[in-house]
C-alpha cells in the first residue's frame, strides 16, 4: 500500500489505517526520538504523542512532503518542547570541565564520553539540534530538512555547521593534543551518537 492511499484511509477514518500507519512508521520515530532525548521512557511516551497529534492533524498533510518527513516533524517539535518541560539541559547537566582527556577519540570503548556528547547535544539551540540530529544521526539531506523544517538548504547547512562547531568546543575536553591521538571530528561525533543508540536499541 502506498502512502498516497494509507493517506486516504486515514482521512476516510479507517482505524485499521491507523495501526497501518502506526506499525509502518513507530521504529523510525521512536529511534529519532531515543536519539534527541537519551531516555528511553520519555522516548515511549513522546513516540505516542507523535502519532496521536498525526492522527490529529491528518487533515492537514497536503502532500508538499513526504509522510514520513511530515511526522517526524511532529516528532521532532514534541521532542524539543518536551526536553524544555522536563529541563532536560539541566538533568544532563555534567561539568565539561571535569572530563580528564582521554589519549585517542573511541566513542565505543568510552561510555561516559557518549553521556557527554549526548548532553552536548542536548544543550545545542533548538534549530542547530534538530539540523545535526536529522542530517548526522538520521540521515536526511539537506534538501529534505529544507523541505520538512520549511527552511532553505543553504540554512540546514549552516545550522549543522554550527551545531558541529559547538559540539566541537563542548567535548574539547576530551581530544587529545596533536602528539597524543586525533581529534574530535563530526563524523567522530556522528558515528558515537549512532552507535550508542544502536546498542541501547539491541539491548532493550
């Protein structure tokens, strides 16, 4: 079934539609969310949230985006105002400064490295998180991020260079100097963020 025709169901108001819909697209969502809020409950709970104002607010999908990219927009908005409600900045507030430097970059052998950039990213304004967490945690392009946030490509670039650019300053704690190891690189960031979700998904 396509989505052009779940569509119809939906708006039709075909509640088996609903469960299509639900089980098609629940993974992705979740995962998304998982990757912006580091707490699996919230993640749960928020993932229900996203479908239900989906639901909602069917009426109002016209078809300028792809469905998926229309819900994870919605996933993406109550993701953001929750972590505002529950102070989640603070919750993962850690100081930066008392990281001790690690002698090589490892986002696999260094857990508590992947809490602190889990917080870094926490921490980033609400429009550079949600371009870094799209473009480099879940893969869209630039063009689809313009397309689903309403923004133009040359800002989805911009946001994410700058998202970077912070990550960067808030994990200078753990690079290394030039004599020690490598330095802390996006697709470094990137790949940890990936991983991290990843494993706390296969061990759930």
């Amino acid at each position: 079934m396509t989505d052009t025709e779940l569509i119809d169901r939906l708006k039709a108001g075909d509640h088996g539609a609903e469960r299509d819909f639900y089980e098609r697209h629940v993974d992705r969502v979740y995962r998304l969310i998982l990757r912006m809020s580091g707490r699996p409950e919230l993640a749960q709970e928020w993932t229900q949230d996203t479908f239900l104002r989906a639901f909602s607010r069917i009426e109002q999908f016209r078809g300028d985006s792809a469905l998926s990219s229309w819900l994870h927009v919605i996933a993406v908005s109550i993701t953001l105002n929750g972590l505002r409600t529950h102070k989640r900045r603070e919750a993962f507030a850690a100081p930066l400064e008392e990281a001790t430097t690690v002698a090589r970059w490892s986002g696999e052998s260094d857990p508590d490295l992947k809490v602190r950039l889990r917080a870094a990213i926490a921490a980033l304004p609400d429009g550079t998180r949600r371009v870094f967490v799209m473009h480099d945690v879940e893969g869209f392009t630039h063009e689809e991020i313009g397309e689903a946030l309403g923004v133009a490509v040359g800002t989805s670039k911009s946001q994410l260079f700058r998202a970077r650019e912070k990550l960067r300053v808030a994990l200078a704690a753990f690079a290394p100097s030039a004599s020690m190891g490598s330095p802390v690189t996006a697709s470094a960031m990137t790949t940890s963020v990936r991983t991290s979700s990843q494993i706390g998904k296969e061990s759930a």
